[in-house]
C-alpha cells in the first residue's frame, strides 16, 4: 500500500523540520548597542523563552526584563536552538537608567 497524500505531506514537513534544526544548529547572531551617555545599573540577566523566530525572541526578552522593572537590555545575544522546528532564544543585561541631576 503506497503512502496516502497527507502521509507524504507529513514526511516532507518532518524532513523539512530537521533540516532547519540542523541549519540553526550552526546559526548565531549577536547585537551590541551602545548604552546612553549617562550611568546604568545592572539588574541582570534578561532570559526570553524559545520563540520560533529571532524577533519573537527579543520581545520575549525584552518583556521579560520589562516585568522586572528594566529601563533597557544591553549586549544582547539571540541564540539559535537545535530543536525540530528550529527556534531561537535572546538574552542581555537588564539596565535601569540611573536619575539623572537636573542642570542648572
């Protein structure tokens, strides 16, 4: 018995789905932006989840260090993860911008 048109479908989408796990394995990106010109501090680490894009995984981020009161992420890094399908995972430095002195 041949396989049915939605059983080659499934193969072809599965095989598809571990070429993109393969091809992310070797996948990495990295995005340094320069802070402000007044102080920061450091609040920690700012961890998304796995996202199936890299945009996804920095608003993951970025609502992550939001919801511990961060002003910002610094040295962000976007991951790719080997898992079928394929996805990615940001991470940086969660900063709260110092006060500034009003100058007179």
């Amino acid at each position: 018995m041949s396989p049915t048109r939605a059983e080659k479908k499934e193969r072809q989408l599965r095989e598809q789905q571990l070429k993109e796990a393969y091809s992310a394995h070797t996948g990495f990106y990295s995005a340094t932006l320069d802070a402000p010109p007044h102080p920061h501090t450091a609040l920690g680490l700012a961890v998304g989840g796995q996202q199936l894009s890299a945009i996804e995984a920095v608003v993951s981020m970025q609502a992550y260090a939001r919801a511990r009161g961060a002003d910002g992420v610094l040295g962000v890094s976007i991951c790719s993860v080997p898992t079928i399908p394929a996805s990615f995972v940001a991470y940086g430095t969660a900063v709260k911008w110092a006060e500034q002195a009003e100058e007179e």
